[in-house]
C-alpha cells in the first residue's frame, strides 16, 4: 500500500469510497510480492498495480464489485491452458488478492496508519483476509507500544499482535494461518499482516564519484543512504543529491556508534568505497563483527583486496567473518563508468538478498521468480 497511500489518503479525506487491492500471497512465478496494491477510485480511476499488467483489468472489475456491495473479497488468479489468456496471467504464476472498501466508515484508522507511514513511524496493519464471515475485514493496527482494533477474538489479537511485531521489525509482510480463535497451530482463518517499517538504510563510505551513483541507486531501490566520509572537502550535501544525509566522520567511529544507539539491523547495507587501508580495515573490523547486516561490500581491485585480507587478518578478523564480506564489490556486468558500477553494486546486493545466481536467464530453465 505504500506506494498508493498519499492518493488513497486523499480519497479517505475527503470522505470518499475507493477499493484497495492487495497482494497478501504469491506462489511460484508471481510477478509482484505481497503488499503490492492497486486502487479503484471514487472516479472509477486505478492507481497502482497488483502484477505488473497481468490481471489488472480482472481486479480492476472485482474492486468495481466490492464498491458495489461493499463486502471484502479474497480472490485467487492462477494460469492453466484454457484460462491464461482469459485472465491474462500468462507467466505461470499464481496471486491471492484481497479487495476492501476503504473510506472514513469502513477503515476509519486509516489516517493514523498513512500518517504513521508518511512520518516513517513503525506500524503493522493485521487484516482477516479468510475466515468466518463475521470476522472477515476485522484489523488490527499494531504499533510498538499499542494495538487499535480488534478482530473479535482476545486470543487471536493476542496471537496476531506478537506476530505482527516480530514481522515489523524485521519489515516483513505475510500471510499467517491460525485456527478460528487464534489458535496457532489451527486452521480456518488467515490473516495478512502488511508492515511499514522505516525504509531500510544504506550507509556509503567514501566521498568519491562511485559513492554518488551508488547513493543515487540506493535511493531509487528505496534505501534511506547516508554518505560517510571523514574528509569535510568532500563529504557534501551538493556533491551527494542522492544522499538523505551525508555525515562527516571517521567511518569506523560512525559505525560504530551508529551500531550501539541500534540504528543498524539486519536490512542494513554497507558499502565501503575508499579503497584506502587507513579507513577500511578499522571500518571492515567493526562491520564484520556486527551480530546481523544485510550485505557488507568493499571497492578495490584484487591487488588492493588481497592487501585489505592481510591487514584484516593481522588484527584478528577470522576467515568466518571475511566470508562476509563481498569484494570486490559487484556482480561481474563489465561496468567501467560510476553509474555502471552502481548498477553491479545493486545488482549483487538484489541476487544475496533474493539467493539469485546472477546468471543471464536467457541461459536458465525454470521460473522466472522463485
């Protein structure tokens, strides 16, 4: 819904119907991940998308539908030989969609969770997706320190609530099975929990001309990127338009200090690009020591890597934590220019995080999306 919010939030305001579609669960090659939405205006407009193109016209009629009788929908679009072409989900894959009405009657919550989103305040949204009819619709808005709604059920608020914190804070979404009263173990009732988390960080050490399109391309993959440099000449907000902060400081300390006031998780990426031994090792010695980190990548060439593991190594950096590491830095794409190199930056971060090969998939047999 993120990407839908401000428009839906424009609707809500002005006391207006719309219908929101969300993706709560995908199987084999579905083209969009859970969370992905579309909305059917008050104008009969559709914002968003649910799959890329495939079964927009499909949903577009089924939110037409729930403004209509004003009852939510779960609704599954799959591919067989005789229906492909009809639905339009043509790549094998397979979507469950859940369609709501929102408006100040149906959803009045809504402005506080858009405006939790809007100011990045951590906030889950739990919603009956399946189930008995009278709990279907049901949410829960769950904050860290609060919960607003009820699903009717205490058992089942309680069992959502702790499962909907443990996704927010890993910024996961996800669909959870549990029997009709919460029960965890049981079935005939599913639940999509839709985390908004503050936007992951990307933190970029080293002012240099690569840090800048690295910065840009964080930002474009939706990363909050913070440049870090100890050198004020360089380290500059006008050098970095792509940077949502840039700090001037000696890496390590900055790490680290960042790492003990819990500003760094398991959705942090770091990318060191000075490819200098005087800022890398003490920063590396503090990044691959970090209990939890989403990738560590480091600039140079195999000269200059081979030199950065004998210094690691020398201050006790075992192999196990060098492992670690990604250098250097990129998939192997020929990249020459900053942005080219950014682009293979990007590139391997994405294959870790998804457990791509990183091969062309004209060479590959399978699906597309795993």
């Amino acid at each position: 819904m993120r990407d839908v919010v401000d428009q839906l939030e424009g609707w809500w305001k002005n006391g207006e119907r719309a219908a929101l579609a969300t993706v709560v669960a995908t199987f084999r090659s579905a083209p969009r991940q859970p969370g992905a939405s579309m909305l059917v205006g008050p104008g009969g407009e559709a914002v968003g998308s649910v799959s890329g193109g495939c079964v927009e016209g499909a949903v577009y009629e089924l939110g037409q539908e729930v403004l209509g009788d004003r009852r939510p929908v779960l609704q599954r679009y799959g591919v067989s030989d005789d229906d492909a072409f009809a639905v339009g989900l043509t790549c094998g894959g397979i979507l469950d969609v859940y369609v709501e009405e929102v408006s100040p009657e149906a959803y009045p919550e809504f402005g506080r969770v858009a405006e939790a989103i809007r100011d990045e305040t951590p906030v889950a949204v739990v919603t009956v997706v399946s189930g008995p009819t009278e709990k279907l619709g049901k949410r829960l808005i769950v904050w860290e320190d609060r919960v607003e709604g009820t699903t009717g059920s205490d058992r089942l608020d309680g069992a959502a609530t702790d499962d909907a914190r443990g996704l927010l804070a890993s910024g996961r979404n996800a669909t959870i099975t549990y029997g009709v009263d919460g029960q965890r173990r049981g079935e005939g009732l599913m639940v999509f929990v839709e985390s908004f988390a503050p936007p992951p960080r990307m933190i970029v050490f080293g002012a240099i001309d690569f840090a800048a399109a690295v910065a840009k391309m964080g930002n474009f993959l939706g990363y909050r990127v913070t440049v870090c440099d100890a050198r004020p000449v360089f380290a500059t907000a006008s050098r970095f338009p792509g940077a949502n902060e840039v700090v001037v400081e000696w890496p390590h300390r900055y790490l680290a200090k960042e790492a003990e006031e819990g500003r760094i998780d398991g959705r942090t990426v770091l990318t060191v690009l000075t490819h200098d031994p005087k800022f890398d090792v003490p920063l590396l010695e503090v990044a691959l020591r970090l209990p939890e980190v989403a990738y560590i990548g480091a600039m140079g060439s195999r000269r200059t890597h081979e030199d950065r593991l004998e210094r690691l190594r020398e201050i006790g950096i075992t192999d196990a934590e060098i492992a670690r590491m990604s250098s250097p830095i990129g998939l192997d794409l020929g990249a020459r220019t900053p942005e080219e190199t950014a682009v293979s930056i990007a590139a391997e971060m994405i294959a870790q995080h998804w457990g791509g090969a990183g091969t062309r998939l004209a060479e590959r047999d399978g699906p597309i999306h795993v």
